[in-house]
C-alpha cells in the first residue's frame, strides 16, 4: 500500500471549515484595522517599533486581508498560507506582549489580567492556522 505525499493528504471536512473560519475573520479583522478599529488597533503598536503608527495598523490591515483571502480562494496553497499565516501571528506578538506591558486599553482589554489572559490566545491562533490548513504534520494511517 502506497502512502499519498504530504502535499497531497487532503484536509477534514473539520479542518477545512476552519480554515474559512479563520480566513473570513482574518479578512474581517483585516477591514476593521482600515476603517473602525483603526485607534483600537494603534494600542498594539509597540511603543519601541520606530515607524508611523497609522501605518504599521494599515499595512496589517492589508497583511491580514491577504492572508485571509488566500486561505479562502487558494485551497492547494493552503499549507504554504498556513506557514505563512503561523509565521506572520509570531510577528504580531511582541505588539501584544507591548499592550499587556504599557497598560494600553483596547478591544475592552482594560485591565492587566485581561491583557494577559489575550496573550495565551496567540498560541491558539498559531495552531489553528497550521492545523486547519495541514501544515502542521500528521501521521498517514
């Protein structure tokens, strides 16, 4: 018996309503860093990041809605969005870390212990873009 590549395993009906999941909040959360969430959004620019922070909220914005359409209209490019998408949370994080740190109020994280508890959520966005796209490796039965 011969074992399909990984490339080709498909996805779970489970992993691939996943990933439209992720990938419709990504491009509404993208659209949001545009247009209504903009300050929202601003809160999580590093205070030590020296660029503009309008700018550092849009050109996310326009990150996010990318990645998030890709994982909508590219399904055999989903692993490599996968990785991407995994590599690019990664990024995104010491502007969490920053939030939590400088005691900066947004998306009604208004407290220090919400703050931290929003940090744990990364690690979870990280896996389900791996996971909903089969990046991440699974055993071939």
């Amino acid at each position: 018996m011969t074992h399909a590549p990984m490339a080709d395993l498909p996805t779970t009906p489970a992993q691939t309503a996943a990933r439209v999941l992720l990938g419709s909040a990504m491009v509404l959360a993208g659209t949001s860093h545009l247009t209504v969430a903009r300050d929202d959004f601003q809160a999580q620019v590093p205070v030590w990041l020296p660029l503009n922070k309008d700018f550092v909220v849009l050109a996310s914005g326009v990150v996010e809605i990318g990645l998030g359409a890709a994982l909508l209209a590219l399904p055999r490019e989903r692993r490599t969005v996968g990785w991407v998408l995994a590599a690019f949370y990664v990024a995104i994080f010491p502007g969490n870390i920053s939030q939590y740190l400088s005691h900066q109020s947004a998306f009604g994280l208004d407290t220090d212990q919400k703050r931290l508890v929003r940090l744990f959520f990364q690690p979870v966005l990280v896996l389900w873009a791996l996971w909903s796209t089969g990046a991440w490796p699974r055993r071939r039965g």
